[in-house]
C-alpha cells in the first residue's frame, strides 16, 4: 500500500491551506496549462486520479463530461471532495494507485495532478491505464517537476547572493526519495 500523509491531521492541517485547496483550480498556477492539453470534455466519461477535493472532477462536469470518477488513497480527501460536490454523476472512490483496476474500456480521459510521483510501480499503472482508456482516449498529467525530487537532503545550499540553491543529487538514479513536507518522510518516487 502507498504511504498516505494525506490522512495524517497535521499534513492535512497545512496542506488544506494551500491556495490550491482554498482557491481550488483559480489557486494552482499550472491550470492554465493544463486546461490547454484536454481534449474536448464533452460527454466524455474521464477518471480523476488522486481527486483531493474533487476540484478537477467538479470542472470536468462543469465542461460537459458525462460522468466522472474521483480516485483518492486519502479519506480525509474523499470526504472533503464529497462534501464540496452535490452532482450525482460525479462519485468519489478510496483507492490506492498502486494496487487499483479499473474496467476495460471504460473512460474517454484519465486525468491526474501531481499525483505519480508517490507511485511506486509506474510501468503497472501506466498499464492499466492503457487498458481502461477507450481507443483514442487520453491521459493527461502532471508530476512535480524531477528536478525537486533529485535532492535528498532539506538543508539546501546557496548561491554568492545569499539565494537558496536546489542540489540535483543523484538525478540520473531513479527511485525512492524521502522529503519533509508539512511532516518528516513524505516518500515520493524520483524519475527523470
């Protein structure tokens, strides 16, 4: 099973006020482009895959997809998302990414925000995800950039002018990576 800080009180203390979280999609910088990569929604069935607050999941409705289905680890996530929406064509799952199947052919897009990076098994999910897209369907997805997940220490460096310096510590070997956010340990997956 992957680790889910999401559910910690303290990680989801602070991480529920991020702009992101208060602001929803009005707070995420990279929406704009984003929302430039989707496909026409349009009576489209699409998967939010590591929903949160079920931000993405209320949009992609708003556009006009037909159904939508929320994926979250998280139940503090999950409960947040199914508190936020009253659209009954939308409902909300507890999954783990690592271990979820989805139906064969089921969805037009699979859609998710930085979300695999916490993702072990890629390949795996990569995988099933081919499978459950329709032909012709979509992935499209966003992880935190490689670069801040090459660093394996908190206490970065800086530059002649006193500026904070990101290390790029072993960028080139990909894997477990442990960071402290909001709590000690968070375990990402670095890739290049």
């Amino acid at each position: 099973m992957a680790q889910n800080i999401y559910d910690d009180p303290g990680f989801f203390a602070g991480y529920s006020q991020l702009p992101r979280q208060v602001r929803g999609l009005l707070g995420a910088p990279e929406w704009a482009a984003i929302r430039a990569m989707l496909p026409d929604i349009a009576g489209k069935r699409v998967v939010d895959l590591g929903c949160g607050f079920g931000w993405v999941s209320r949009w992609m409705r708003g556009q006009g997809a037909s159904d939508v289905l929320g994926v979250d680890l998280s139940q503090n996530m999950i409960a947040r998302a199914i508190a936020m929406t009253q659209d009954p064509a939308i409902t909300y799952e507890i999954a783990d990414l690592e271990t979820l199947e989805l139906p064969k052919a089921t969805f037009d897009l699979a859609y998710s925000a930085l979300t695999f990076h916490y993702v072990g098994d890629f390949d795996r999910l990569a995988r099933m995800l081919y499978r459950a897209l329709v032909p012709e369907g979509h992935l499209v997805f966003t992880i935190e950039h490689p670069i801040y997940m090459a660093a394996t220490r908190p206490d970065w460096g800086q530059d002649q002018d006193g500026r904070k310096t990101w290390p790029v510590n072993r960028y080139f070997i990909e894997g477990e990576r442990r960071t402290d956010w909001y709590v000690q340990g968070v375990l990402k997956y670095h890739r290049t």
